[in-house]
C-alpha cells in the first residue's frame, strides 16, 4: 500500500485550493454579466443613479477576478514546480544509481589486467608477423 507522503499532501492541497478558485471565478464571471444585464435594464428604463450603482459593483467584481486570476496563476506555478521537481528527483535518484552501477563494473576489470592485456596482444601480433615474415620468405 503506498503511503501518503507530505509532497502528496501539499499537492493535493494546491488542487484543492485551485478548484475552490475556479468555482469562486465561474461565480464572479456570472455576476459579471448579470450585473451587464440589470444596469442594461436600469438605463432603459431611466433609473441612472441605480445603473450607476451596478456598474460600479460591476468594476469591483472585475477587480476581484483579476486578483483571482493572479492567485489561480500562482497556484497553477506552485503546483508546476513540484511536478518539475520530483520528476528531477527521479532522474537524480536514476544517475546514482547508474554511477553505482558503473562503479561496481569498473571494479570489476583491473587497469592493470587491462594494460596486461594489451601487452599480451602486442606480443602475440608481433609474434604473429615475425612468423608470417619467415614463413613468407623463399626457401633457398
């Protein structure tokens, strides 16, 4: 059963906070256009002073969704790091083990064993083409 670490908190946290901002956006978006509606009617039918009243709320409420907006952004931004961050996590925890790997086959071939090796191949080839060359000469 995979446990719930603090990371696992802190993002569902940030969603949860997220969506409670989307809903309170959808809220502001429909008193928007219905308080375009009611100062719209007021106008029409001559009531200035109280058209002026809605419009102004009106204003308000634009500002409040803009300052909603800023928040969704920062919230949207937090929750993009975390992500960016554990998938570099993975990948750091991937090249340790990988170095570790690599060291534990390293260890396995000896530099000496490898220079020997050489040496041995060098000898032979050379022994090789001593003996071609006197096999290759004519016999007399």
């Amino acid at each position: 059963r995979p446990t719930i670490t603090e990371v696992d908190r802190a993002i569902l946290s940030l969603k949860t906070q997220r969506k409670k901002l989307e809903d309170q956006e959808k809220l502001l978006n429909v008193r928007l256009v219905r308080h375009a509606e009611v100062a719209s009617q007021l106008a029409r039918e001559g009531r200035r002073d109280r058209a002026l009243l809605v419009l102004r709320k009106k204003k308000l409420n634009e500002k409040q969704l803009s300052q909603l907006h800023g928040l969704i952004l920062n919230v949207e931004e937090m929750l993009s790091n975390i992500e960016t961050s554990k998938k570099q996590s993975v990948v750091f925890a991937a090249l340790q083990s990988g170095t570790e790997a690599l060291k534990q086959l390293q260890a396995q071939v000896k530099l000496e064993d490898v220079q020997r090796l050489l040496e041995d191949t060098a000898e032979a080839r050379q022994y090789q083409e001593e003996l071609q060359t006197l096999l290759g000469q004519q016999l007399t």
